[in-house]
C-alpha cells in the first residue's frame, strides 16, 4: 500500500490479507451466496464497515459467522431496537463496586461495543434502522475513530479486525426510522435477495437431514413442495412480507413427521396434499405478515398458495 492507502487504513480499518483457498474455505459454510459472500469478504478484507440489506432468512449471519471463524475473531451479535441505548451498546460502572470503591476502570463492565473493539470482533447489528438517534451517533464515532473515549474508564482504540457489520429489513417499516445520510456515508452496502430454488432446496434438505437429491422418494417431494409454497408467500397479492427458507425448513421437516403419523410412505398417496396443507399450517403460518388493507388471515392465504400448487399446477400440467 503507498502511504495515503496506509494512513486511510489506519483511520477506517487495517485491510486483511486474503490466502487463496480462503474463499473456498468460507464458501463451504454458505449455500448459494457465492457473489454477495465474495462482495461481503471483499468489504471486510479492505477495512469497510458494511450494511447488509435484505429479509431474515437470507444467511447474512451465516455469511459472517464464516468470515470470522476462517479470520479466527470474534463476533457480537447486538439486535436493535429502542431498548438498545448507548450505555447497553457501549457499557456501564458495576453499581453495587461504584458504591464500595468509587467510580474506576476496574468496575466498568464493557458492553458488545466495547467488547468487540478490545478484541478485534465484529460487532453485527441486526435491524440497524430500530435502533435510537443516540445509539446510532455513539456507533458514528466508532466507526469514524476507530476508538472511542468512555467517561471514567478511559480510551479504548480498537484492534485492526474490527468491523461495524449491520442488517436492515427493507420490507418491514413498522417501528423502524430512516436511517440518516451520516449512517449511510459511514457503511458500503450490500444486498442480500432470497437465493434460488435450487439452492433454497439444498439448504432443506441439508438442515432437515433428508437424503440425497435425485431419487424420486417422499422425502424429495416434500422438499420441492415445502420450497414452492414458501416461496408463493412471497409473491401473494395480500402478504407484506413472505416466509424465509426457515420456514420452508421447518415445513418439510414437520411433513415428515405427519407422513409418518398417518403412516403416508409413497409420494403419490391421495392423502399426501392435505396431509402438507396441515404441516404449512404449523410452519408459515406465523411466519408470513398479511397486508393490513387486505380483509384476509394467513390460514386463507395459505390455502390459496396451497390450491395454485397443488390444484392448478398439476391441472395445468395434465394432457388435453
């Protein structure tokens, strides 16, 4: 690096050397997040702090679980909200030794910022625009200084690994404020979608520990259906927000065990679709958000994104 990179690196972050079969290595972790993993490491390597846009569900925080464990640091996993103040964030004198001994450094008990600024962490902020105007300007200041000064305890300058990561729903505008043009300029950004089906049905099957892909079994069917009919939540007329492969996962996985109840073990068996209309239940229902102007309720959205997979689908599909 020349010496503008140097000292632009020291004020923001040190960048990180990237061996070669580091990419490989963290990808192994990751299922279908090739690019916005590579643009995440890419970040992070150079010394940027990074804000990562898109719907639960998406494996942003298993992207950076990745990227800290091939890095060997920690990472501090804050959720915003308005209960996350600048003391929550930053830390706090033990009250009880303040009374005994008198305010110290020896009794501060540092908060996830501080934590992760003294040892060299990710500090992840999950849902960045819930958290409050106060909160957000004690995080400008570490993210612009790289250290931080906490009354009564001293300075802490944090190690060269540190990295501010956040998370921001843009689907979900409930409690949540506009993040300021301060906030922005501070954070490289990257968008995090829904990944494909494909790989959405190799992340069911790995996480329901179903068997291999390709063989024409009831375990494969109910992966496919349990990834179709997630996937209708998202794009129905009435739902605000759609269900994450978590709910997919969860879906095929209590499919399974109903198919098993009702002693349902071929994958045509004339029981099977109301028997998977009954797991939906149990696993998206809580998961998807309605629009409030629609005069509907989840169990009916379901039902429809039920009946488009397994009533017009298969009517479209047969001869004549």
């Amino acid at each position: 690096m020349n010496r503008m990179q140097t000292a632009e690196a020291a004020q923001i972050g040190t960048v990180q050397e990237i061996p070669g079969d580091a990419r490989e290595r963290i990808l192994s972790h990751v299922v279908g997040r090739e690019h916005e993993l590579e643009l995440t490491l890419a970040a992070v390597a150079a010394g940027r702090d990074i804000l990562l846009e898109g719907p639960p569900g998406t494996s942003k925080t298993t992207m950076l679980k990745a990227i800290t464990r091939e890095w060997g640091i920690p990472m501090f996993l804050v959720e915003g909200n308005a209960d996350l103040t600048p003391a929550k964030l930053v830390g706090h004198h033990n009250p009880a030794r303040v009374l005994r001994e008198d305010y110290s450094e020896e009794n501060f008990v540092p908060g996830p910022l501080i934590e992760a600024m003294r040892e060299g962490g990710f500090l992840y902020i999950e849902e960045l625009n819930r958290a409050p105007e106060d909160t957000m300007n004690t995080l400008l200041m570490a993210m612009g200084d790289r250290a931080i000064t906490v009354p009564r305890a001293g300075r802490v300058v944090a190690k060269p690994t540190f990295r501010v990561i956040a998370s921001m729903n843009p689907f979900d505008n409930v409690g949540t404020a506009r993040l300021s043009q301060s906030v922005h300029d501070r954070l490289n950004r990257v968008v995090v979608t829904y990944q494909d089906p494909e790989a959405e049905e190799r992340i069911v099957r790995l996480r329901a520990g179903f068997g291999a892909e390709g063989e024409e079994t009831l375990e494969e069917r109910i992966v496919s259906d349990a990834v179709a009919v997630t996937r209708g939540t998202r794009t129905h007329p009435d739902v605000r927000q759609g269900s994450s492969v978590r709910g997919a996962i969860d879906t095929a996985m209590i499919a399974a065990q109903l198919a098993s109840l009702r002693a349902i073990v071929e994958r045509d068996d004339e029981r099977y679709p109301e028997m998977f209309y009954d797991a939906m239940t149990v696993g998206l229902s809580g998961r998807i958000h309605v629009d409030e102007a629609a005069e509907t309720t989840p169990e009916r959205v379901l039902r429809e994104v039920w009946e488009d997979r397994f009533i017009l689908e298969p009517h479209t599909a047969a001869p004549g």
